[in-house]
C-alpha cells in the first residue's frame, strides 16, 4: 500500500484528483467506481473544480456506485443514488445513463446483485475505485465476518455502522436501513486502482488494523494488503495509531516526488 498522510482535507483532494487525473490521461474512458460517505467529499470537491476549469472530463467514462440501501425510496435524500448525484455525479460532465448504481428497488435482491457484477465486467471492470471505511473496518457495507472473497451481495448491517450513519438520518438509528445491497469485496478487488480517503481519529483503528493488521474477515480492509495498487490517502489523526508512520511518510515523500 502507498500511504500519504496529509495534513488537511484540502490536500487529500487535491492528491486524490492528481492520480485520478493521471488515469484519465493514460485512459480518458476510464471506468470509475465511485462510493458514497462523507470521507470522499473533499475528492469529489477538488474534480468538480478541475472540471470547472476544463483541467478534466468525464465524458467518456463510465461509473459504479459501491452500495445501496434497501428500503429507501429511491428519492430519499440519503439514499446512494442521490446522494452521489448531488454531491458530484450532476456538477460534471458524465454522459446520460453513463453511472451506474445497485438496483436495490426490486423483489429480485439477488438476481440484482448478480448483474451488477456482470456489468462491471462488461463494462470491462474498474479502473479506478474510490473507497471509504468504516469505524469498524467495513469498506463499502462488507461488515466484520463477511468473506473476503464476496461478490455483489444483500448485507445486513451491523449496529456500529448503523450508528456512524445516523447522522444523515436526524440522529435516530431506527429510521437507518438495516439491509443493503453492497459489491463484494471480490468485486472491490478486482478494481486496477485503489484509492481510499479516510479522516479523524474514529477511523485510527481501522487504518491501522487495514495496514499493520493480519488479513482477517475481522476487519474487512485489511483485505486490501492483497491488492498490488492501494493508495490510503489519510490525515493525521486517522493514521495516528500507525505504528511504522515514519517509513510511510519517507515512502510518500519518495513516490511523489518521482510521480506526483
Ligand atoms: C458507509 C458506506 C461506506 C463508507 C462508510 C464511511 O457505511 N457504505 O462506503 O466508506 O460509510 O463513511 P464516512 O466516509 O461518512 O465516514
């Protein structure tokens, strides 16, 4: 994994756009799996702007959301689908029909999440996947437990997270989903590239457990130490608790200075 520890939202995003940029030069149709949570959002800020400025185009490319709610309709504010198109998907330039999310509005939950993953792969799989995390190590709803080898799959949520998210839901855990339909973290590992954003000291255990940690179905990102192309992009407080911080800054320093 290459680890930046970065001093303030601002300079999460503008690394995260520099790499993505970096994609959509080699690829301008790029496929691009994009998540949801707040953790992303100075990325999604930092593109939005690039794209103002005619720096980058999305044009020609093509997206997936990692995860969906069960249970919301599909215009509730919170659910995936609008909150992705709310906070980037309709400020730049993706074509008509060209982003993709999970059908969780269906009786067929299962048959949904199977040809969710048959379009990715038809659409020739991600080549850039954006990922937050959760307190408890989940990455898109792969809850602790879950296998590591998943595919698009129907999640139960556990309480922790239900809790973390209840603060898009008025503070009340009952009127949070208890089900959603979540790419497998089989699907998630198949992406070309990794990036994860990732903030605050709630999060300081789950960074190091997903960096220094043993691979375990305890904490699902820890499966992420598979992957050769992995980019955590964290700020101080999130990567507190990381025991060999002083190699990862030397090894940042090092990689961007040749790259970025
Ligand atoms: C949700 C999403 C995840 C996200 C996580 C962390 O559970 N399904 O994709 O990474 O929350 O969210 P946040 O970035 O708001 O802390």
């Amino acid at each position: 994994m290459k680890i930046a520890i970065l001093p303030d939202n601002e300079a999460i995003g503008k690394v995260g756009a520099d790499i993505l940029a970096s994609t959509l030069k080699d690829k301008p149709d790029a496929v691009i799996g994009l998540a949801t949570g707040s953790s992303p959002l100075p990325f999604y800020r930092e593109l939005i702007e690039r794209y103002k400025a005619g720096e980058i185009s999305f044009a020609q490319c093509k997206a997936f959301t990692l995860d969906e709610y069960i249970g919301l309709e599909p215009n509730h504010p919170e659910s995936y689908v609008q909150f992705i198109h709310r906070e980037f998907v309709d400020h730049v330039d993706f074509a008509e029909g060209a982003v993709k999310t999970p059908n969780a509005q269906t009786d067929d939950l299962n048959g949904a999440a199977a040809d969710y993953d048959a379009a990715i792969k038809e659409a020739g799989g991600v080549d850039f996947q954006v990922l937050g995390i959760g307190s408890d190590g989940h990455i898109a709803f792969n809850e602790p437990g879950d296998s590591l080898a998943s595919r698009t799959h129907v999640v139960f949520l556990h309480d922790q997270t239900r809790r973390d998210n209840a603060r898009f839901f008025d503070d009340d855990i009952n009127q949070v989903p208890k089900e959603a339909i979540s790419q497998g973290l089989g699907t998630i590992q198949e992406a070309r590239k990794i990036v994860l954003f990732v903030q605050g000291k709630g999060k300081a255990r789950a960074v190091r457990e997903m960096v220094e940690g043993g691979i375990s179905a305890r904490w699902p990102a820890s499966v992420l130490q598979l992957h050769p192309n992995v980019y955590v992009l964290a700020d101080e407080d999130a990567a507190s608790e990381l025991e060999l911080i002083s190699n990862y800054r030397e090894d940042w320093d090092n990689f961007a200075s040749a790259n970025l």
